[in-house]
C-alpha cells in the first residue's frame, strides 16, 4: 500500500471546481481546509485503489488544466507492498506513458 500526502495548487477562482473533482477521485481524502476557496491550495491524502496506483491518481490530477503545481510532502509505502518480483508490479512504470498529452499508454 502506498499512501501520498500531497499539496494541490490552483487559482482561486477554480478552487472549487477542483475541490469537487478531487472528492470524486477514488482513493483520494481531502483535509477539511476551510480556506481553500480563497488561497487555491487542497491538502489531500492519496491512497491506491482498487482502478490504480496513488502514484497514477497524483500524476493524473497534475495534468489536469487547472491545476498549477502538484507538492509531494509525504509518502509512505508499507511493508504490505507487493514484494518486487510480484506480477502485480509488472510494468509498473507503464503508467507514466499515459501522463504524456496525445499518448495512447501504449
């Protein structure tokens, strides 16, 4: 399992169109701040999921247009992890080519 503790910025004025998103994403808790709508910042815990990695969500929320910036403050990855010649971690960098605008994944 692999837990990511994670600062999204973006302009005040989507705030909360991006606060709705991020409560809708899977494995993703936002921190009660109440003052997000005016400062633009989310504070959201990202855990894996059943539909992915936490680092997949993470990277995905990044690209998305109205986000500025994406801050990793913390990760944790425990020892009921996936040992690493497990198929489960197979192509686990597979990922990341879907991150890339115009890719296919593949």
């Amino acid at each position: 399992m692999t837990i990511l503790g994670v600062i999204v910025r973006c302009r005040p004025q989507t705030a909360a169109a991006v606060g709705q998103r991020l409560r809708e994403l899977p494995g993703v808790e936002l921190a009660p701040c109440a003052d997000a709508a005016d400062d633009g910042r989310w504070v959201a815990v990202i855990e894996d999921h059943a539909a992915g990695a936490a680092a997949a969500t993470l990277g995905a929320i990044a690209l998305w247009p109205e986000v500025l910036n994406t801050s990793l403050v913390y990760e944790y990855s425990g020892p009921d992890s996936p040992p690493p010649e497990s198929e489960e971690l197979q192509g686990y960098r597979d990922w990341r080519r879907s991150l890339v605008p115009g890719s296919s994944g593949t």
